[in-house]
C-alpha cells in the first residue's frame, strides 16, 4: 500500500476528474502575459506534476485544447492548454520540454498551496510582497537569466 498524497483535481462543472499521486515538482507563481490571460487573473498560481503521476479519471473525452504558448516555445516543442468542453474550466498544460503537467492550484481539491518563488516578475501588472524570491523571467535552473528582482 502506498503511503503517498492523492490529491483530486476538476474542471469548474466537475466532468472533468483528475488524480495527481505524489507531491508537486514545484509550486510558484507566474506573472507572464501568456498566463495571466490563460488564467483570468493577475497571477496564475502554478503546480508542475510528473506525468506519470497524473492521470484523468473521468471526462477524457470532454477536454479540449490548444497547442501553443505564446513565449514558453521551447526549440519548437510547445505547451499544450487543455480545458473542459462543457465548462471551459481550465484543466491543465502539458509542458513537453520541461517534461512536466501544469495542474493550475486552483483545481485541486483541498491543496496546500506552498509557492517556491515568483516567475516572469518583470511582466508584473500586480506587484506582490509576500517575500519570495521575484524572478525577472526564469530561475537559471529552468533555462532563465536567473535575474532576481525586487518586490
């Protein structure tokens, strides 16, 4: 028997069900135009899951999508966003060049949502002051300048 988290994600209308095992790659938040229009607001709260460890339960047929991020290409490889079809509730992206599945906090069912750091601070439209660390674009580590900025 496995002793590790299952956490429960859906889309708005709930036809869509996900089960995420193990614990987030990372938690942070994002500050790019591209997400900030995905997701309706000033700051996309973000998880990155290893794709083994999420898998749609319920509703597969019900998720549609769209290939492409407009600035997160990565050598031709894009993201793709996949929202629910009854709902238009977001569900998650798959991010083939990190090699991982962005499930937005937000659909996931009783989440303690921990953030690392902020990301693509420098697109900022809502200056947040929460100490963390504000990356002008990306963490080094995740192909970025690793320039940290201000709060």
């Amino acid at each position: 028997m496995s002793d590790q988290p299952t956490y429960r994600a859906s889309c708005f209308c709930g036809d869509v069900q996900i089960t995420l095992k193990g614990q987030a790659e990372l938690q942070a938040y994002c500050h790019c135009d591209s997400c900030r229009r995905w997701s309706g607001g000033p700051v996309n709260a973000f998880t990155l899951w290893q794709p083994g460890n999420v898998e749609v339960t319920q509703g597969l047929d019900k998720i549609a999508g769209f290939d492409g991020n407009p600035g997160s290409d990565h050598e031709g490889v894009v993201s793709k966003r996949k929202w629910c079809k009854s709902c238009g509730g977001h569900v998650f992206t798959d991010h083939p060049a990190m090699g991982l599945v962005d499930v937005p906090s937000a659909a996931i069912v009783d989440f303690a949502f921990e953030p690392a750091f902020h990301v693509h601070y420098r697109e900022s439209v809502h200056r947040v002051t929460d100490g963390l660390t504000k990356f002008g674009d990306l963490p080094e580590a995740a192909g970025g300048s690793g320039l940290e900025l201000a709060e």
